[in-house]
C-alpha cells in the first residue's frame, strides 16, 4: 500500500515538473497564439514575444542586493544549528558562502535565452503605444491585441445593457455615512 502511495505521489510529481519544463523556442506560428483585432500591423518580433502569452516570465535585470544579502545571512544562520565534524569545516562554508553571495551580486547577470534585444525593444514599442490594449483570451493560452477605442466601446456596450446588469436596489449610503461623519 505504502509502495504505491509512493510510486502515486512521484508520478504527480513528474507530470507537475513536466509542465515547468523551461520554454526554449518560439511557436512555428506565433500567429496562432495572437489574434490581432487592431488597426496596427504586429512585427515578427512582436508576434514572437507575444506568443510566449502572459505566463512566460524572464529574469529579472537587477537584483535586490539587500534582499539577497538578507537570505544568504538568514541561510547562514540556519547552518548554524548544525554541528560541524570540524571547526575548519564551519569557516570553510562560511567562506564558500561569503564568496558566492560576493560573485552572485557582482557578477553581471547573462541572460542566453530566447529574448534578444529585438524581442524586448518591440515589447517597449507595444507599451508605449497609448491606442492599443493587450488582453488575455478568456479561454485558452492567448494574447489580444485590440485597439484601445475598440476596447473601450466594447466594454462600455456590454456595461450598458440592462439584460445582463441591474441597478443595485440597496440605497446608496455614501452621503448618509459622510454626513455622520462630518
């Protein structure tokens, strides 16, 4: 019984692993995964970043130096429980730990993966263009790109219709509560 509990739980594991599994191309056809519904015509490289959608994360550029000062010292004190077979075991860890939080922070970070500069700098573009509007599909892994009038005229429609919204019948309290502050 316990076996196969086991055998379950490393299963479960795997498959949970599996879907971490680090994202190392682009789609053959990131048109797929983008629907542009705007005006703007979409480059390659912002198709290409577009499509990796909204999950995909890349390494920071900068990094906290406190906060990672802050752990490796936490981490150094948890250590610190631990009894060494040797007293220059201990100043040998705390030396190796010293020098890789030394060469962690002053080290430049080398990003090798699929983003080039390229990638980044068509992201930009798309941010900074004040009439469009990047959403997530309401279903399914996938961008949309909408322009912001549209979007905007859309959500006001569906807002608008009393079908689907009503007037909220409780009375509107606001002034009553202000008044009785004041």
């Amino acid at each position: 019984m316990i076996r196969r509990t086991v055998n379950s739980t490393n299963l479960k594991l795997q498959k949970s692993l599996s879907k971490l599994a680090p994202i190392d191309a682009f789609p053959d056809e990131p048109q797929k995964f983008v629907t542009n519904l705007s005006s703007t015509v979409l480059s390659k490289p912002q198709l290409e970043a577009l499509s990796l959608g909204f999950n995909f994360k890349c390494p920071p550029k900068n990094i906290d130096k406190i906060y990672v000062q802050a752990q490796f010292e936490r981490f150094n004190e948890q250590l610190g429980d631990l009894l060494p077979s040797k007293e220059d075991n201990r100043n040998w860890l705390k030396a190796k730990l010293v020098d890789h939080a030394h060469s962690f922070l002053h080290n430049p970070i080398h990003q090798n993966g699929m983003m080039k500069q390229e990638h980044y700098q068509a992201l930009k573009e798309l941010r900074n263009n004040p009439n469009l509007i990047v959403i997530k599909l309401d279903k399914g892994h996938g961008v949309v790109v909408m322009d912001k009038n549209e979007y905007i005229a859309k959500m006001m429609e569906i807002l608008d219709d009393k079908h689907k919204f009503k007037p909220d019948p409780a009375p509107d309290n606001v002034q009553l509560i202000e008044k009785q502050i004041i």
